[in-house]
C-alpha cells in the first residue's frame, strides 16, 4: 500500500484530546463554566496539570484573578452541556442553571466542580504563561472527588466505565473498544504446554 502526504500550513492537529468543564468562580459572583478542549497532565509529582484559554473569554479573568479552578471530566451524558458550554458566554447567562448542573462544594479551595462530572480535579495555578492566542494556566491539583458509582467493593475506582468524551476535529466521540493497557506489548506471554504444572 502506498501513502501519499499533502502538506498543510502548521495548525493544531494534535486529536483526540479530552474535552473537561473548567469550573470557576469569583467569591460572591455566579460560578461559571468553560469548555476546555486544550488541557493536560504536565506533572506528576508535585501533581500538575494545564488548560489553555485565549485572553478574551469571561472565564480567563476569572482564572487570572481567583489563581484556582476545578476540571471536570465529561461522560456521554455530559455532552450536550459541555458544547452549550463551549458557545455561550458566562458574560450572558448562568451556565449552571441552563444546564441543570449542581454545583459540587470542594474541599481544598473555593471554586465548586459540577456534581454530574465523574472525576473533579481541585487546581490551584501556579505559573500563567502568555503564550499568544491562548494563555497557558499551570496549576496543581491539590484535591480530587470522584463518583462512589464507579468504586468496586475492593476501592477500586472504573474510570473507563463512565462513558469518557474525546474530542477530534471539531466533533465529541465517546471513547469505545479497548485495544489494550500500558506494557502490553513487552508482557511475556504464557508457554504453550506450562498450564497446570
């Protein structure tokens, strides 16, 4: 089979990523809700992580200000509420209330996470780099909740059950077949013949 390549101008191609609900807040004022498609783990101990966000959205003041905000992973049934998210502005309506979604106390700072959200990633920023279009937000994830739906009775947490969105190219797919787990491909296979012995 031959491959043939058409070169494009650089543009950002880098598909599937998550999509999450950044969660954020200033004291007194309605908390609000930003789509985030350009987020990331960066760190693992201290524990870190990154979204994007151009300078001119509401949101992006409210994180510049605040230095926190939650990120909450998005399920199937999540979807529609992260796009509407995603298109209106925080500026216009109260994001919580048109989607019906509950605002989640958190435990480590003052900004809520959203209750229907599997996975609620508490964040404080550390560094904010001013990048062009986007400013990148560093943050530490200084506490996280998840659903006791998705705990067995051994304490382990099924994250993969709950329906996890990908987003590629404009459009939201929810993740499917599993094709296999870290290190498969270096695991040593059992011998033929060795059962039983």
């Amino acid at each position: 089979m031959t491959h043939s390549k058409e070169m494009w101008k650089p543009g950002n191609m880098l598909y599937p990523v998550p999509v999450v609900m950044v969660s954020c807040q200033i004291p007194g004022e309605t908390p609000n809700i930003i789509t985030v498609a350009w987020a990331g783990t960066v760190c693992s101990d201290p524990v870190m992580l990154s979204v994007s966000v151009r300078k001119e959205r509401h949101s992006h003041r409210i994180l510049k200000e605040t230095g926190e905000f939650v990120v909450n992973l998005v399920t199937k049934d999540l979807v529609y509420a992260t796009d509407y998210c995603g298109v209106k502005s925080g500026r216009d309506v109260d994001k919580f209330k048109e989607m019906n979604l509950t605002p989640l106390p958190s435990n480590h700072i003052k900004t809520p996470g959203i209750l229907e959200s599997p996975v609620n990633l508490e964040c404080r920023v550390t560094q904010i780099l001013e990048l062009g279009s986007h400013d990148l937000f560093l943050a530490q994830v200084v506490g996280v909740a998840v659903d006791s739906e998705f705990i067995d009775d051994a304490g382990k947490f099924h994250l993969n059950d709950t329906k996890l969105v990908a987003y590629s190219h404009g459009e939201y797919f929810e993740l499917g077949e599993k094709l296999g787990k870290f290190g498969y491909s270096v695991q040593k296979k059992p011998q033929k013949g060795t059962k039983g012995r």
